[in-house]
C-alpha cells in the first residue's frame, strides 16, 4: 500500500494564478483573459487556469473569478432581485398585479436585448460586482479525502489551500479526477500509454 497524499502533494501553487484588483473593471479581466487563451493558442499551456484569484488592497485573496461567475456577471442586478411575483398577488386586485407584472417585465427587457447590448451594457461592472467570495478551508498536511468532502460539501469546483496565514495552493476538480485515474486505472485493468 502506497503512503497517502496529502493536499500539498496534489495542489496547484497559487503563483501559477493571475489574480487582480477588487477594484478593477470587468474589462480588466478579459484583457487578462485574452492574453491567456492567446497564449494557449500559441501552445504555452504550462500554467493555464481559468480562474482568476481577486484580491483587496492588501493583496489578500477575497475572491475568484470563475467562467461561471464571469457569465452570472452579464445578468443586470435587477433581474437578481428575489421573485416578489406571488400567488398571493395574483388573488389581490388587479391593478397591484398589473404594476407587479410591469415591474417583472422592466427587471426582464434584458431577455429580449441582442447579446452585443447586453455584453456592452454590463462590461463595465466591477470585479466586486460580480466575484464569488472564497474562504480558504483547506491546509497543506490534509488528507486528499478531505478536500473532496470540502469541494462537495461546499459545492465549489477549487478550494484554497493554506500553510499558517499564507495561501499556498488551489485544489481543484482537475486535480481529484487526475488522481482518481491514477490511483483507479491499475484496479480496473486500464493503462496509460506515456
């Protein structure tokens, strides 16, 4: 039997991560992204990732930028807005449910604009405006297993690691799957040509 990995032994280290300001712009990051899928067009994907790391005026990582967040970030803020749109309004009068179908219309125009628009239109949120928050739950000396209760119990694709105070590294689903083959292939007969 093979002695267990740990998280350091897995993770990717946090300097192959472009991170950037809380303050900046959306376009900021597609400039950054731009550069990296040039990059990999080129080849040069020694150091790929998709997400960017954000980070608050004392450089600490508060957040990331995932595809996923990127496109959450193109939906305007009022179609966010918790449903008010009720079965109870329906049953009041009708005017009530006439300015609530109005308000629901405005908050949804956004549906019938042309990609272009809507991209030109919300381009210029700021990072803060559309990041998801990260809180680091893992430390380098835990055990594989529990980075991957941490990534489904959290429902998160990339969990930070940490050493003391300082992050160190990212596990991610690449990661685990990369190890469940290596680790799986040789019990279910599968090899890998090199």
């Amino acid at each position: 039997m093979s002695e267990e990995k740990k998280v350091k032994d897995i993770m990717n280290p946090i300097e192959e991560y472009d991170t950037v300001d809380i303050g900046a712009q959306l376009c900021d990051v597609i400039a950054i992204l731009k550069r990296n899928h040039e990059k990999l067009k080129s080849g040069d994907i020694s150091s790929y990732h998709k997400t960017i790391f954000v980070t608050d005026a004392s450089n600490k990582i508060v957040g990331k930028l995932s595809m996923y967040d990127l496109v959450r970030g193109m939906v305007p803020e009022s179609a966010k807005k918790a449903e008010e749109f009720s079965v109870r309004a329906l049953s009041s009068r009708a005017l009530e449910v006439a300015d609530q179908v109005g308000e629901f219309q405005e908050r949804f125009k956004w549906l019938h604009s042309t990609f272009f628009e809507l991209v030109k239109q919300e381009a210029h949120k700021t990072v803060k405006d559309i990041m998801s928050r990260v809180e680091p739950q893992l430390k380098e000396d835990d055990p594989v297993n529990l980075a991957i209760y941490i990534l489904f119990k959290n429902d998160v694709r990339q969990q930070l690691v940490q050493r003391g105070d300082k992050i160190v590294g990212v596990v991610n689903l690449i990661i685990l799957v990369n190890e469940f083959l290596e680790v799986a292939s040789p019990e279910c007969y599968v090899q890998w040509e090199s």
